[in-house]
C-alpha cells in the first residue's frame, strides 16, 4: 500500500510542477514585453485546474492520515498480532497453564456452574447462527406487491407497502433476535460471579495471568481483522485513485502543450514586428551636450625667430701659444671644442606644422647634423666616417657660433719642448 500511497503522490508532485513551469515562463515573457504580450495569464486561465488539484491533494491528505491510525492501531496490538502469527505449539507455550484443580475443587459448585453457563454460551451462539442464516437466505421480494399497489391505487407508499411485508415475513426473525439479545446480559453477569467464587477457591494466581493472556490474544484478533479489512479498503482506494490522477495529469500536460505552442506562436509575431518596423533615428543631443563635445579651438602659432644664416667657411684663426705651454682645458685630442649657444624659445603648447625643431639647452653638447655618406674606410669601425685629416680627408669646417654668446675656440699648438 506504501507503494501505492507514493505512486499517486509523485503523479500529483509532477503535475503541480508543469503548471508552476508554465506560469512562472509566461510571467517572466508578461513583464518582458509588458503590453505586447497581449494572451491571457496562465493564473486565470488555469484556475479551475489547480482547484481540481488541490481536490485530489486534499483526498490524499486524508487518505494518509487514515492510514496513520491504521499504523496506529497495529503496533497497539504487535505482540498479540505477531503470536497469533506463529505455529499453534508456541502459541499454547505463550500461554500460561492453570495448575492441576484438586478433586474438593472439581466438585465444587462455581466449577459446576461454570460448566453449565459455558453450556448455555454455546447453545446461545449456535442460535444465533441458525438466525443469520435464515436472514441471508430468505431474500425479500416484493416487486409484485409494488405493481399491485401502483395498479389498484395509481400510486406506491413504499414505507408502509415495505414495513407490513418486513412483519409478515420476519416477524418471527425479529422475536427470535430479541429474545438472544435479552439472554445476553443475565448471562455475561452470572459468569462473572462464577469466575470470581472459583479465582477465590483456586488462588487465582495462574487462573488470572492465563485469562488475561487469552483476553489479550483474542483483542489481538479482532484488531486484526479490523486491520485486514482496513488494508484491503485502503489498496482498493488507492487503485481507484490512480487513474483519476493519471488523467488529471494528461488534461494539465495537454494545457501546458496547447499554451507553450501558442507562446512561440506569439513569439514569433513579435519578432516579425519588430523586424518590420522603420527605422527610427534616434534623437538628436541638447544643445549643451554637443556644444561640450566640440574641440577647443587651436591656438595661433608662435611666431618662429628668425633663423640664423648659414655658416661660412673660414679658415681656421690662429692664436698665440699659451705662456704657459699647456693645452686648454676645453680642447681634447686635437679635435677643437665648439658648442653652440642656440637662443632661447619661448614654451610653445603645440607644435605647429613644419616649425623648425626645437633648440637643445645651452650647454649640452649639439650632435652635429648629417653630413654626406662616407663610405667606410678600411680599419674603420662599421658605419662611422673616417677622422677629419686621415687618408686625405681634409677637416670639415667652423661653424659661426652666433654673436654674442663665446668667442671661437683657438686651435690646439702641442706645447714646445723643453730640451
């Protein structure tokens, strides 16, 4: 039955779940294209379905909480149920025995009355089972009374037509019930008292755990014939309920079908809409934001200084010898020193086009600008020209430094020896 109970439970999960997929995607589409999504929302159109499934919630609800009390009642009775289980020899070992009545005590008169109510408590079960079975197969019939009645009055009182035939037929039934039904509690009382005068002469010991052990395993019985029939009820339930399940869950997965199909039909429309549409420029920027985004205008340039005229080729000066006899300090190796004094520039923000270069800072040295190609000269290092006054090569001449910066550099005499 457990099986059963999951079953029906996981057909029932699995619906709720399509309906809750299909609501929560059409949601989701709803609030994307807001009033484009022009179909009706799952949740109305969908509302008798989930009220129809809360229904069957409800039945299996209950079912399971009947089906607790049936737990319920058999752990109750587990022990008396699980030894009526097992073979007769161990349940008369279960039992405990009476010990053995002397003869004073069988020939008392509580075990004579005893004997005798036990008696009259089998001829009064006997009775009643010749009347269930008078009344199982006398079977009333009283169709011909009914189409008597509707032809000689034109009319059918079946609760009085009913109740002189239940008379007629039963009557003597019903005498035989109640006379059973009187006899049953005088009797109960008188084996009561017996039982207690014969407890009283036995001791009562073993006499009362053994009754109690019986009344025990027959308690456990009839719990178990309630149950059998309790169990036997609920897996026909439980069958019957499988298939109204089954065919709620086919009538939410051909809704949820039915509405995903007309979804990509909507979505589909949409999209053809959309690529239909014009194109629309978009607006145009304020009047402050394109004003922002033009460049600043460009400065005027600077006005360039006038440039030096071209050095003229001179003939070295020369100089007297220094009294002292030692080189310069400005003169190195015989190549004569010669920086430049460039005049200052102002700072100029951007370069304007075809600007001379900028001036290097007095003081640094001033790489001086190319020449003609020399081709180098064997023994030379690679890609450099050959020394000013080597192999022929006459020296390049002074530049003019600009006035009045220095005064040229005189050319470096070797120091007289002094022999």
């Amino acid at each position: 039955m457990q099986q059963l109970v999951q079953r029906n439970r996981e057909i029932l999960t699995e619906t709720v779940r399509m309906m809750d997929e299909e609501e929560r995607e059409d949601s989701e589409l709803r609030s994307r294209f807001r009033e484009k999504w022009s179909r009706q929302p799952s949740a109305s159109l969908a509302e008798n379905l989930r009220k129809e499934v809360t229904k069957y919630k409800t039945i299996l609800d209950t079912a399971s909480g009947a089906d607790q009390t049936v737990r319920q009642k058999f752990e109750s009775h587990r022990e008396a149920v699980v030894l009526l289980g097992k073979q007769v020899a161990e349940i008369q070992a279960a039992v405990p025995k009476a010990g053995a009545l002397s003869p004073r005590v069988q020939g008392s008169q509580c075990v004579q009355d005893l004997r005798g109510l036990m008696e009259e408590v089998m001829t009064l079960k006997a009775e009643r089972e010749v009347i269930e079975r008078t009344l199982r197969e006398n079977i009333a019939d009283i169709t011909g009374k009914f189409l008597k009645a509707l032809k000689d009055f034109g009319d059918v009182d079946e609760e009085t037509i009913s109740e002189a035939h239940l008379r007629t037929e039963y009557g003597s039934v019903q005498t035989q019930v109640q006379e059973s039904i009187g006899k049953q509690p005088g009797l109960v009382q008188r084996i009561a008292a017996a039982s207690a005068q014969f407890e009283q002469l036995t001791g009562g010991q073993s006499v009362g755990e053994r009754e109690g052990k019986l009344k025990e395993l027959a308690t456990g019985y009839d719990a178990f014939q309630q149950l059998q029939s309790n169990i036997t009820e609920g897996i026909k339930f439980y069958n019957d309920l499988t298939p109204l399940l089954v065919r709620v869950q086919s009538k939410i997965s051909d809704f949820v079908f039915a509405r995903r199909t007309e979804k990509d039909d909507l979505l589909k429309d949409l999209q053809k809409t959309i690529a239909n549409q014009p194109y629309v420029a978009p607006p145009e920027n304020p009047q402050y934001q394109q004003q922002s985004r033009q460049p600043p205008q460009r400065p005027p340039p600077p006005q360039a200084a006038p440039r030096p005229p071209p050095p003229q080729q001179m003939a070295p000066p020369t100089a007297p010898p220094h009294a002292s006899g030692a080189p310069p300090p400005h003169q190195m190796g015989g190549h004569p020193y010669h920086p430049q004094m460039p005049p200052a520039q102002s700072y100029q923000p951007y370069a304007p086009y075809g600007a001379p270069p900028p001036q290097p800072h007095p003081g640094y040295y001033q790489q001086p600008p190319p020449g003609p190609y020399y081709a180098p000269h064997p023994g030379a290092p690679y890609g450099q020209p050959p020394h000013p006054g080597m192999y022929g090569n006459p020296p390049a001449p002074y530049g003019q430094p600009p006035p009045g910066q220095y005064h040229p550099q005189q050319p470096y005499r070797p120091p007289p020896s002094h022999r």
